[in-house]
C-alpha cells in the first residue's frame, strides 16, 4: 500500500490544488496520503496573534477534512 506525502505550506485549500491531485495519484486507490504541514518561525514567528491565530483555525479545519478523507 503506497503513501504519498502532501507537504502543505502557503496554500491549505483542497479544491484545486496541483499538489494534492499528484499525492491522489500517486497513492492510488487503495495508498494512503500523509498530508504535513511544518510551522516555519521565520515565516510565522514575524507574525502578530490574529495572523497566527487564523493559521492555527485553518489548520484545525484542514485537519477536519482531510481526517474525515483519509
């Protein structure tokens, strides 16, 4: 069973994302997608709280729907 790994960085959407579809075929029907996201300090650390706050939300949401996926 392949596992393809999906390194999540500025984009978090699902819909239409380059990324994701080549993980999709890469793993095949029956492989599994490990989706990653890695909190950059230099990329976040500059940032106020209502920024980081809102990467956090978006990542708890990603988190929701790609668990309920895969």
């Amino acid at each position: 069973m392949p596992t393809a790994l999906l390194w999540f960085r500025r984009d978090l959407r699902l819909g239409d994302h380059p990324a994701l579809l080549a993980a999709l075929d890469a793993a095949g029907p029956d492989g599994d997608v490990l989706p990653v996201f890695v909190f950059d300090d230099r990329l976040y650390g500059p940032a106020g709280d209502p920024r980081r706050r809102f990467l956090l939300d978006c990542l708890a949401d990603l988190d929701r729907q790609t668990g309920a996926r895969w």
